[in-house]
C-alpha cells in the first residue's frame, strides 16, 4: 500500500473539486441562470433571467434507464446487506449522484447490528486517492454533515486500518476497519485513465447549450411583448393637439381625429410585428446539438411530435442512449461490488481478498421493457434455441431479456 497523504491534503483537494459538483448540481436543479450580454435587453428587463431543463433531461433519462436487479452467484450474502440498507433508495441515489458529478461515494460503517449501515455521499462532500487496479480508495475523506452555512460539523478519515470520526474538528471516535482498504467505496460514471472519477452526463458543452437555450426563451419573451400589441405611429399631428393616452389609444377599437386649421388631417401606420419563428428555428438548432452532445433523441426533448410505430422503433430511435445505459452499467456494477465487498469484510470481521467475489456480478433490468409483441417473438425464440440445445437459455438469460 503506497504512503498516505494524510486529511490535510485530501481537504484541501476537495475544496478544490467541489465549486465544479455545485456547479453541475445547479444546472440539474435549475438554479443557475445563464449570463445576459447585456446587447438585446432592455435595461427595465434586465432583472429577467431564464434557465431551462435540458441539462435535468440529459440525466434523468440515462438514471432511469438504470433499474438494478440483484446479484448473480451471490457467495458472501451481499443481497442481505443492501436489503437492509433501503435499496431502493440506495441504489437510485448513487447512480443520480454519480451521473450529475461523475462519482459519488458509499460510506460503510458500523450500526450496532451485524448489517453495516451504508450512506451515499455526493461528490462535493466525498473524495479519495484512488487505487486503479480495484477501483478502491488507498485513502479517503468525507464530510458527513455541514451546518446551514455549509460550514462542516461532522466528518471523517479513511484509512486500511482504522476510520477516524471528528465533530467540529475534534477527533471523537476511532473504528478499526478489518478491511485491506478504507471503508469509503467510489461509485464513478465513465472512468478512464486520464480521469479515474469519471465524467459527468452534465458536459461543459452540455452547460454552454443550456445557457444559449436559455437567452434565446429570453430574446423570445422580450420579443413577444412586441409582437403581442404592435407598436403604432401618428404623423401629422398639430402642435396644439392634446397628448394622447398611449395604453388607450393602442387598446382601443377606434379613434378620431379632426382636421386642422389647413384642412390636413393626422396618418397613422404601425411598424411590422416581429415573428417567434427565428426562435423556434434557434431553438431546434440548439436541441439537436444538444441531442448529439449527451445521447439524447429530438423526442426526448418534445421537439419530434411523431409517434413511434412499435417498440422496435423507440429502440432503434434510442439507439445512443441503449448503448450508453449498458456502459454505465458495467461502471456501477462494478462499484456496487466495491461496496458490498467493503460491508461483508466489516460484517464478518475479516479481510476477505477482492478476488474471491469474482463470480458475483450485478444484475440488470432490461434498458427497454419489450411490449407484448416482443415478448412473443423472444418466447418463440428462446423455445427454438433451447429445443436446439437443452438449458442454453435459463432463468438469467431470459431475464436479461424479457425482465421476467
């Protein structure tokens, strides 16, 4: 195990880290709101701000996408420590939170039974040094809870032998860790050998379309109070005539006007109205890069009203999106595994080795849950190959399948 580097520095790298999760988290939220140039906005209008959804879509559809199903050759029990651990939240927390900031991190610790409690940390609150072989920290730190200024109050240490708890900065408990590595598991989207973290569905590309969608809903806002009562004129007028109401003389059906002195009588026209269309056109240039930047079909952002045919044509639309639900299966799969092998070493008190857990593998619901139609073809299907070789279809694969 390589020397570690000690909680100064693993706060000082989260510090540095967590502006970028905030960041993120406040595109999904909806909060952040796009900068204004200041060029086409009237300066009483410049206290509008406009932000928009795409950047929540983007994650959304892949999390929901991602239902796990359980564990394939479960030798330690894993399933027993999950179920206790309210998995239903547990799992979908992780994967939301992992998608958003590209890791998050599942604390094991002791409960007082024999189930270790698990706890999803968000990636602004969590950090590590990372062992690349296992996915397994070498060390970590995490802030457990922060007070309404977001100043900390409780957080800990994790080391390969012991957790170190502190409250407020003072050391208040140390637990002993029988695991070879410490007791805080990455859940990480995407890694790679330039950023072992992963990579966040919330792209800075993804970020700058947002913006850009947002300032043109703005244009198109400002515009409509334009086009909504279309600016009129008068020439003509005499010096002498009484001012004119402008809201009435705009809302009102009719008006009159008397000849002057010289018998010339005042003209009225009206500028032209401006069009939404030019906004529309922007708009849908904006989605389909949008769509190409994250995976995403133009339906999924309401833009294409056509109605797929048949399942078989939502799948082949989506096409993109299955391809990277199945990736970012293996990527939590895998870290769902760290976390179960971290909980049953402290369950059983024991350093059981990584590689005994090699048969056990995540199991997942179908990406596209097949209509009735399919069904039927994938049961004659599987009849034939199994008539064709005895037992090569059994109950996994035909889940695999069919979610059945």
């Amino acid at each position: 195990m390589a020397e570690l580097k000690g909680i100064g520095y693993l706060k000082t790298k989260l510090e540095n880290k967590r502006p970028r999760v905030e960041l993120r988290y406040a595109y999904y939220e909806q909060k952040h709101r796009a900068r204004d140039f200041g060029i086409s906005t009237p300066e009483d209008l410049m206290a509008l701000r406009y932000t928009n959804g795409w950047c929540t879509k983007a994650v959304d559809v892949l999390a929901d996408r991602l239902q796990f199903a359980g564990w394939r050759e479960d030798n330690f029990d894993l399933a027993g420590i999950f179920n206790m651990n309210n998995p239903d939240v547990l799992f979908n927390s992780a994967i939301l939170s992992a998608l958003i900031s590209s890791c998050c991190f599942i604390v094991v610790s002791p409960s007082g039974s024999d189930i270790p409690r698990l706890q999803v940390i968000d990636g602004g609150n969590a950090t590590g040094v990372i062992d690349e072989f296992t996915g397994l920290l070498q060390e970590g730190y995490a802030v457990l809870e922060r007070d309404d200024n977001k100043q900390v109050t409780r957080d800990a240490y994790f080391t390969p032998d012991e957790t170190i708890y502190y409250d407020h900065g003072q050391e208040v408990q140390r637990v002993q860790n029988p695991s070879p590595y410490p007791l805080l598991a990455p859940v990480i989207y995407r890694p790679d050998a330039m950023r072992p973290f992963g990579h966040s569905r919330i792209s800075r590309k993804a970020m700058e379309l947002s913006d850009m969608a947002a300032r043109t809903l703005k244009r198109a806002e400002i515009s409509a109070e334009y086009y909504s009562i279309p600016q009129k004129y008068v020439t003509g007028l005499s010096e002498d005539a009484e001012p004119m109401d402008k809201w009435k003389a705009s809302a009102s059906s009719m008006l009159s006007f008397t000849k002057d002195e010289e018998g010339e009588s005042p003209k009225l026209g009206q500028f032209n109205a401006g069009s939404p269309t030019p906004f529309n056109e922007q708009l849908t240039m904006l989605a389909g890069e949008f769509c190409r930047e994250t995976g995403l079909a133009m339906s999924d952002m309401i833009i294409n009203t056509a109605n797929p045919t048949s399942s078989d044509a939502i799948r082949a639309e989506h096409e993109v999106m299955r391809l990277t639900a199945r990736k970012a299966q293996e990527c939590f799969g895998s870290s769902f595994l760290n976390a179960g092998y971290l909980a049953a070493c402290l369950r059983d008190d024991y350093p059981y080795e990584r590689e005994q857990l090699y048969l056990t593998h995540a199991a997942w619901n179908p990406i596209f849950e097949p209509d009735a139609t399919q069904i039927g073809a994938l049961g004659d299907a599987i009849l034939k190959l199994n008539q064709a070789q005895p037992g090569y279809l059994d109950e996994d694969k035909i889940h695999d399948l069919l979610g059945m």
